[in-house]
C-alpha cells in the first residue's frame, strides 16, 4: 500500500465512523535511529531518520466542545471533553492522541476557546517493534491539531509537545528523538540532533546513489518503554551523572572514563560508559558520512551493539542473534535500534544481499526456536506533513 492509499483510506475510515467527510489528513513518520541509543534524555547527540511506515490521523471540525477519537487498532471510539483533559482522565491507547491535545496547551495553546474535533487514526509503523509508532501518532495528530485550531507552532516546539505528551501522560520517560525524527527529517537523509540546544542538522545519507539498504529486522519480541528496564536505565544515567558533579552526562568525555570508573559502581559505570562512548560514536559517524560515506561506518554501529549488549544490557538473544546473523553474512554493520527490551535491529546492507541476509536471519531464528522475525527495508523519508 502506498503512502497515499494509506491517507485515502483513513479518510474513508473517517467518513465511516463519523458520517462526513473529514477536512484533511495529516501523516508522520515512524524512524530508524542509525545510531545514538539512550543518548537523548542525557542531553546528547543522536542521529535518526524518518521511514516509509507512517500514521496518519483525518479531522473533522466540531461546533462544541468535544473530541472524540477512533483508530483502525481499536474498536472503541474515546469520547472526552476538552475541559476534562488532564494527564490523569487518559488511559490506554487514545492517551496517545488525546495527550497530545492536552499538551499544546502546554505550550500556549487558548485550549478554553477551540472547539472539539472528531479524528480518526490508522497507521503503517509496526507497534512494539521499535520503531516508535507512538511518536508517529503523536507527530501526526500534533501538526493536525496545531494547523486546524490555528495555534502555529515551529516543527522542533511540536516534537516538545510530543515529548511531554509520552512523558506526563502516556508515562514513558523518553527523550525527544522520536518526535524530533518524525517532524524533521528529508528524504535520503538522517537529522543529526543536539538534544541539549535541540539544534538540528540534516545530512544526507547517500544510499540510493551507494547502492545500500537499512534492512530492519523485527525480532517480535515486543516492549514497553513506559514499564520495567528503560526507566531504570535512565535512573541509573541520573545517579552516574550526580555521583560524577555533572548536570548530565553529555558533559563526561571519553578520556573522564578512568575517573568515572574509580567514583561508581560496576553496573552504574558501565550504565555510563555506553553513553559516553555512544555519544562520541554519532559525533563520529557523522564526520565518517561526510567524509568517506555510508559504507564506512559499518564498524561504529558494530560497535554501537555491543556496547548496548555488554554495557547498557538493553538487547535479547533474538536481537543478538540477528545482529549476528547478519554480520556473518554480509551486512557492512548491524546494531539494534530503539529503547532496547526486544523490538529491532538495522543492518546496513549492500541491495544485492538483502534477501540473502533475510533468509539467513530466518534460518537462524527457526534453528534457536524463536518465533519468526519480520524482515523488511526502510527509506529515509520526508517527515511529518499533510498529505490531504
């Protein structure tokens, strides 16, 4: 299906549920974060771009006070009024959308004297593979809302809104490169992030003109950031940060390691030494991709993996075992991406061995008994817009 069946038949899913047309269709982008994993909520440097898998919400105007969603992954319509939004009245999968709402009045949004809304939500972005789905909804219903009620919010203040909608409401204590990703990004290009200034740098990829793929390999393990491990990564992240004088640890640096590893225990410090040795690897391949391009920064996402495995312990053996696979069969490098806890791993590819590498992978999974994966190349796409 293409993007734009996508957008045609949620508007048709609109005009199903709520009896009119809507009065347009907005998308956003799922990503793939090349590299810079956990690196966000401590000020630091990633490096994500937009994908072909998008969500996609149709609005329809409202004469009271009312917003009502529905989506094509749930059969309940959520019904809420606009003076009983708070973080505490949502739950479930429409606090997604309906934080959103919420937020913008956050960030100055006269949310007393707009009227409600009707929309209506599908989405292409797989859920719990690690590809934030939820930014892609959050993004969408976002620049929807934003044009629709007038308010007129820059694209890096609405990626805010979305961070504080995941935050306060849904309870994920993510950072903000998912959001920023699905708002910013172009074609063939990844949006090289400060997450301290929030100052954002596209670069472009090359991988049409190189002949390569990021092949995305979903081990269906699914997660959930707002529960268990991530959290208590992030903690451990904020006491390394105090035990080491730092507001956080953007502000440690490769060679400060020897000193941080006499002041912190053995997990905190190797909780650390991911983020400080990941951060220098995106800095890293960002000069590789301007200097030498795209196939000479296999070794950093190598690299990449292993630090998420050894030191910030955030993979599964399915994880592992494809990034393996497909190292042993080709791929120029192979890491996992996203929050860790299952979900996926990216290998860069030459096009030529994608379905080498797809069927190796498989292979691999059948021998170990895993349940199936979900094999699948990603673009680097435009991000967030809209499209009716």
């Amino acid at each position: 299906m293409t993007e734009a069946d996508t957008a045609a038949e949620t508007a048709v899913g609109f005009t199903e549920r709520y009896g009119r047309a809507p009065v347009g269709v907005w998308s956003a982008p799922g990503r793939v974060n090349l590299i810079g994993e956990h690196t966000d909520y401590n000020d630091g440097f990633v490096f994500p771009f937009a994908i072909d898998q998008r969500a996609c919400v149709a609005l329809g105007a409202r004469d009271d006070r009312v917003i009502r969603v529905s989506s094509t992954f749930a059969p309940e319509v959520v019904e809420v009024h606009l003076d009983e939004l708070s973080p505490e009245s949502l739950e479930g999968w429409s606090a997604y959308p309906l934080g959103v709402a919420w937020a913008l009045g956050q960030f100055g949004a006269e949310l007393a004297s707009v009227a409600g809304v009707d929309l209506h939500i599908s989405s292409t972005v797989p859920v719990g593979a690690g590809l934030s789905s939820s930014a892609a909804i959050e993004c969408s219903v976002a620049l929807a809302l934003d044009e629709h009620w007038g308010i007129g919010l820059d694209r890096p203040t609405l990626a805010k809104v979305g961070r504080l909608a995941e935050n306060r409401v849904v309870g994920a204590p993510t950072g903000i490169l998912d959001q920023s990703a699905s708002l910013l990004s172009h074609a063939d290009a990844a949006v090289f992030l400060d997450c301290r200034s929030l100052d954002a740098e596209v670069i472009p990829l090359g991988l049409v003109a190189d002949g390569l793929s990021i092949l995305v390999i979903d081990s269906n393990v699914t997660h959930a950031h707002a529960t268990g491990g991530y959290a208590a990564r992030r903690a451990s992240c904020e006491a390394g940060a105090s035990a080491l004088g730092v507001d956080s640890l953007r502000d440690v640096r490769v060679d400060d390691l020897p000193r941080a590893a006499a002041v912190l225990d053995d997990e905190t410090f190797r909780r650390v030494r991911h983020i400080v040795t990941e951060n220098q690897r995106v800095l890293d391949t960002v000069r590789i991709l301007r200097e030498q391009g795209a196939g000479a920064i296999g070794a950093l996402l190598d690299a990449s993996h292993v630090s998420m495995r050894d030191d910030f312990e955030i993979t599964v053996p399915e994880i592992d075992l494809a990034v393996s696979t497909a190292q042993a069969n080709g791929a120029i490098g192979a890491r996992m991406t996203g929050g860790g806890f299952g979900g996926s791993a990216i290998a860069l590819v030459i096009d030529a061995l994608v379905p080498v590498i797809e069927r190796e992978v498989r292979a691999a999974f059948a021998e170990q008994g895993y349940r199936a994966p979900t094999t699948f190349v990603v673009r680097p796409s435009e991000g967030a817009r809209r499209d009716a």
